[in-house]
C-alpha cells in the first residue's frame, strides 16, 4: 500500500468535508427547498436592511444580488464550508445557488454568517449568470459592519463591480488560511 502525501491527504479530506454537503437536487429531505430559501432569503433581507440601514441604497444601485443567508463553516488545519441561497433582480428571486469552500493553514474553529453579493454592474452580474461554477477573486469589495456602522456606497460601488456585505457572524474561528470559495447554481 502507498503512503499518502500531503497534498493527497489534504485533496482527501477536502473531498471528504464537501460531499457531506447537499446541493439539493434529488434530495428527498429538502421537500419544498425553494420556498424555505426564498424564506430565508427574505428574512436575511429584512434584518440586514434594519440593522445595516446603508445597504438599502446599495441594494437600489445593484443590478442584482446575490443572497446567502447562512453559511457554515468549519475547520481544524484544514476546513470546508457551505450554503445556499437566491440571486435576486429587481426584487424578484430569478435563480437559486450553493457556495462550497475548502481552505488549509493554521485555523481552528466553527462559524455561521450570512451575507449577500451586490453585482454592481450589467456586466458582473452577466458574468456571474454565464459561468459553469463562478469563483470569488480579488475583485470583489468585502465589507464587515458592525452595528451603527455606516457604509458609503458611492465610494464602495466606485471601486468594485462586486460588494460582499457580510454579517450576523456567530462562533469563532481563529488562525491563518489560504481559502477558495465557488459559486454554483442548484435547482432545489
């Protein structure tokens, strides 16, 4: 028997923490699936615009918005995550997707947040819709509010085609880690 090596034990266990991840197609358990996202999504909506009152005017310059309203996230070296949630234009949801990720490095932990991708332009959003699996990159302006905290969509929307608001944080994950997150749309 060969000896695994790092990266095949690492591929492994990333493997291993993704397939227990359900995208919904198929799945006997999430009966009524799209109804509980949309219901989520909306309720994820509602306390994001009551509590982070500045996203309601960047919510009016998007052209869409991608909204997730749990992720779940767990690590120990080496870590994985997922959720699910809606890509809503002008109001209306017009498709439903999953985020999966794996990441390694010195981490430690579990949390859960929610948050929720402005496509800025015609042409983010486009480019999004028309992907087989789109992987955030550097071109995405992450913002972290705390309550009370004000942001400035002017300057935001100005600087990137893509906002990630992320909020409603809970449990703790500490370290340093190189991560991956994509983007793929589900038909629940």
């Amino acid at each position: 028997m060969k000896n695994l090596s790092r990266r095949g034990a690492t591929l492994l266990l990333a493997g291993a923490l993704l397939s227990g991840c359900s995208n919904g197609i198929g799945n006997k358990y999430n009966e009524n699936a799209a109804e509980k996202i949309d219901a989520r999504v909306d309720s994820t909506l509602v306390t994001m615009y009551q509590e982070f009152p500045a996203t309601v005017e960047l919510a009016e310059k998007a052209s869409g918005m991608l909204v997730m309203p749990l992720i779940t996230e767990a690590s120990f070296g080496y870590g994985g995550g997922y959720g699910r949630g809606a890509l809503k234009i002008n109001g209306e949801t017009v498709e439903y997707y999953s985020t999966t990720f794996a990441s390694f490095g010195l981490q430690i932990g579990a949390q859960q947040y929610a948050h929720v991708l402005f496509f800025m332009t015609d042409e983010a959003l486009e480019e999004f819709r028309s992907s087989q699996g789109w992987a955030a990159g550097g071109d995405i302006e992450y913002a972290f509010p705390s309550k009370g905290e004000s942001l400035r969509a002017e300057t935001t929307t100005a600087l990137s085609e893509v906002v990630a608001y992320v909020f409603g944080n809970s449990g703790l994950k500490l370290g340093v880690s190189l991560e991956g997150a994509k983007y793929s749309r589900i038909i629940p």
